[in-house]
C-alpha cells in the first residue's frame, strides 16, 4: 500500500524573495527598452482580453509591451501598460485610433442596452442541451417534436444593470457581443520631444466595462 505524502510545507520567504528577483528583472527590461526604442506610449485597456492582446503584441513585433496596474504614474488608472517601439507617432496614433475588437461581455459587466429573445424554436442547440438551458441558465425551454423550443419571449438582461454568469453565458450562446477590446493613448515619450499627454480620445461611457487579469510582456 503506497504511503500518504504530507505537505509540503513552502517558506514564504522563499516566495518574497522570488517576488524580488522578478521585479528586479522587470527594471532591468524597462531600463533596456528605454535604451533600445525612441518612443513610448502609455495607454489603458478597456475590456482586457489576453488573447487578443497576444495577437495584439504579434502584430506589434519588433516592439515590446509592458503591463501593471496602478502604478505607472499619475496619468493612468486601472489595467494600464507601455508600448515602447519605432515606429513613427502617426502610424501609432492611427492605429490605436482605429483599433477595436467586439467581445462577449462577462459576469459583472454593466450593460448598455437590453437583450430579448423571441419565442419559438432555437434549431441551433442539440435537443440534449435543453435540460441545460432550462435548469441551468433558467430559459424558458421545452423540446418539441426533437426541436429545442423558447416558449415565451424571453428578457436576457435590461440596460444598465449588471451581468450574471448565467446571463453572460447566454449572451454568449445567442451570439450577443456587447463589450469592445479597446487599447486608449494617453501620453507619449520620446528621447528627442520629451514627455507629451496626449488629447483624450473619444471613448464610450465607462460602464459596461470587466476586467481580465494582465500579464508582463515576453
């Protein structure tokens, strides 16, 4: 008979002092890109997505990321970062003007207008499914004749009140997309013109926003 194994025990100084080399690690990388680039540009993100931000990052190459949260300065509030890069100020400023991706929101997201669904058949669910979105999102579900069937119209979620994960994940199943990926500029560096803040640009309602853990540049 095998033996139990205990737990192991960790030393929290162990992990602080790993904590340390990491943030050491991460002042030599900035003092190396400040070096290596002629300008940085630090935004806010609306609706933090990783894994648009990785293909944000790819198309960004050879330029390099840094994220953090609240501690970059004055300038910036919430999930925040810096782009240190090349590339000339108005191919960046275009870029970030343009750039935006339609994402589905997430439990906690205040929503900015009210979603119905019509009653009658939903053909794109398995009839398996339906017990799943009758007791387990709370649609008003039956199948009939094999066909997954809404018996009432159907209130998802009404403007400006706050997500559910039952909610968030019906949004989702019906195809609903209601929050935007959006990276905003605030202020500019450069080794030849200094520090600039930049004009705000024109942004949404800050409601309607959830957040995605942000994680440090490779």
């Amino acid at each position: 008979m095998p033996k139990k194994k205990r737990d192991k025990r960790v030393s929290l100084t162990k992990l602080a002092r790993k904590g340390l080399s990491g943030k050491q690690k991460t002042v030599l990388d900035l003092k190396e890109y400040v070096e290596k680039y002629t300008s940085i540009y630090m935004f806010t993100v609306k609706n933090m997505r990783n894994e648009k931000m990785k293909e944000v990052r790819e198309q960004w190459k050879p330029s390099r990321f840094f994220f953090g949260k609240n501690k970059l300065g004055r300038e910036l509030k919430g999930q925040c970062g810096l782009l240190f890069t090349d590339t000339p100020n108005e191919e960046v400023m275009e870029w970030f003007s343009n750039f935006s991706v339609d994402e589905f929101a997430r439990s906690g997201f205040k929503v900015n207008k009210t979603i119905k669904l019509d009653e009658g058949p939903l053909p794109q669910f398995p009839h398996a499914m339906e017990p799943y979105l009758r007791e387990k999102l709370g649609l008003p579900t039956k199948l009939d004749k094999g066909v997954v069937t809404l018996i009432k119209d159907f209130e998802v979620c009404k403007s400006g009140n706050v997500l559910t994960p039952e909610q968030a994940r019906i949004l989702e199943l019906f195809d609903h997309k209601l929050a935007t990926f959006k990276l905003r500029l605030k202020a500019k560096w450069t080794k030849l013109e200094g520090f600039e803040k930049l004009v705000e640009q024109d942004e949404e309602d800050e409601e309607g926003e959830d957040d995605d853990g942000m994680d440090a540049d490779d």
